[in-house]
C-alpha cells in the first residue's frame, strides 16, 4: 500500500508500508531513525540551489521545480536581465558561459553566498562538425561552455559547500550522446562525455564530505529551441526511434533531477543517469 501527493508547503511525498528500514540495509540505528522520519519527502525548504542555463529548457523546468517545492533559486542566463526569476524566491544573475570573465564573476559572487545547497550545472551548446571540418574556434568554445565552465563551477561551489559543512548536492547535465556518441558531433560528444568524467572522479572524492555528485543524461527532449529548430516531420521522425514511442518533455528530466539533488539520493555517487525513454539500450538505434 503506497500513498502518494503533493503537499503545499513545498514538499512531495510518498509513503510505502513495504519499505524495511532495518540495519541490515543501513549503518546505524541514527540512520535508519533518520530515513524512517524523512519516509520519501522531497522537500527543498531552507535550501539554496543554482541553476545555469535556467532562462529556458530543462534548466528552466529544474529550476521552476525546485523553488515548486520550496527552494530558494538562482537562475542564470547570457542576458543582463531577466524575467524568469520574479518572486521572493527567486534570483537571477548573468552568466555568459563563452566568457572566462563572466564566469569568474559569476564564481565570486558564489563564493559569497552564505550557503549552497545545491548546483546544476546545466547550460551548454551543440556543434555540428566533421572530424576534417572542426576548426579550433569552435573546438574551444564549446569545452569552454560544456567542460571548463561546469568545472569552475563546482570548484567554487565545493569550497562553500565544504566550508559551510553542508550536505550539498551537484548534478551535471550530460547528454544521450556523452554516452553513446553521435555521427558529427564531436565537440559536444567530447564534452558531455568529459562532464560524465568529471562526475565519477568529484563523485568519488567529496563523497567523505558529505558531497553528493552525480550527472543526468537526456535523450530527445521536446524543449522549445527543439521545436523552433526541427520540423514537424523531424520531430515525428526522432519519436519514431525512442522505444516508447514518444520524445521526453522538461519536467521528466526536470522531476528526475529534483530526486537526484534532494536528501533522498543519499547513496548513488558518481553517475550518469541515462533519461532517454530506452534509446541507449535499444539495439536498433544507429
């Protein structure tokens, strides 16, 4: 018997009667009492996340979900000002990716956030190239955009994290083709791939601190940049290759990333969680 809802002072819940919380599945008594009272509550109250690239797409969705379930929420975009973050809650701050300068400013002001609970490094760009056609221009800007600035990121993010002893949360956004690849793309094969790396390796070496790191892969999503960019017929033509049929929209990512950075991931570390609607395992796919 399970119950289910969403409650209205932020929190998401749902509570099973089958679930055994005993020490044989936890360490100690203090962590399954803990768990036990937490039951399966979503819950961003008190919490501070940022979200890059949250003006639009899954970063927006993300973004909108965690202050939904009441967190306090930075957003970023490339524009000096935005409309994405009007309420209490809400913040918004530039941040040009393309822009060492910009991300530099971007990590002092981080650093003087009295807490961090939660980053999403979320803001990208795709590249069509050909291994004889990519030029370095485009080369690096896109690491620039997809590896280094995420990197700058959680290396501020971490030093608050760590120095506020919070129980922070980081999630990387990947992609589908980090990790099966993708015929002339490999710029942003190359990235994606590199930030499910970095995500292994940070995973690894701040989970003593209390630090939970892990990335989430979408396949093809139906943002509004996709249907602005792909025809009717295209987008008809990619449903057609996804297993079940149909491309994902931004609050599946967006409710699967929700979980990924609450207290209830509390043991999954270092990985790239692939939300792709069966495309990565599905033999046909080419």
């Amino acid at each position: 018997m399970t119950k289910r809802g969403y409650k209205g002072n932020g929190a998401w819940r749902c509570y099973s009667a089958f679930w055994d919380f005993s020490d044989s599945l936890f360490g100690s008594d203090s962590e399954t009492a803990r768990m036990e009272n937490n039951a399966c509550s979503i819950d961003f109250m008190d919490k501070t996340a940022l979200v890059t690239g949250s003006t639009r797409g899954i970063g927006r969705s993300i973004a909108d979900l965690l202050a939904g379930l009441g967190a306090r929420v930075i957003y970023t975009g490339t524009k000096r000002f935005s409309d994405v973050a009007s309420g209490d809650s809400k913040e918004y701050w530039q941040m040009d990716a393309t822009s060492p300068e910009g991300v530099s400013e971007c990590q002092a002001r981080i650093l003087d956030l009295p807490k961090l609970d939660i980053l999403v490094n979320n803001a990208g760009i795709n590249q069509v190239d050909s291994v004889d056609g990519v030029n370095d221009e485009d080369w690096d800007r896109v690491m620039e955009v997809n590896l280094t600035t995420p990197m700058k990121m959680m290396r501020a993010a971490t030093k608050v994290m760590k120095n506020r002893r919070t129980q922070g949360r980081i999630l990387n956004v990947s992609s589908l083709f980090g990790v099966i690849g993708r015929p002339n793309r490999h710029c942003y094969t190359a990235t994606k791939s590199g930030l499910s790396g970095i995500t292994r390796s940070a995973g690894l070496e701040l989970a003593r601190e209390g630090i939970v790191v892990n990335a989430i892969a979408p396949g093809f999503i139906l943002t509004d940049m996709t249907k602005s960019m792909l025809s009717e017929e295209r987008r008809r033509s990619l449903a057609e290759i996804v297993p079940i049929g149909r491309m994902g929209n931004e609050i599946e990512i967006a409710r699967f990333a929700a979980f990924l950075v609450s207290d209830l991931n509390s043991y999954m570390i270092g990985q790239t969680v692939v939300v792709d609607g069966g495309i990565s395992v599905s033999p046909g796919f080419a």
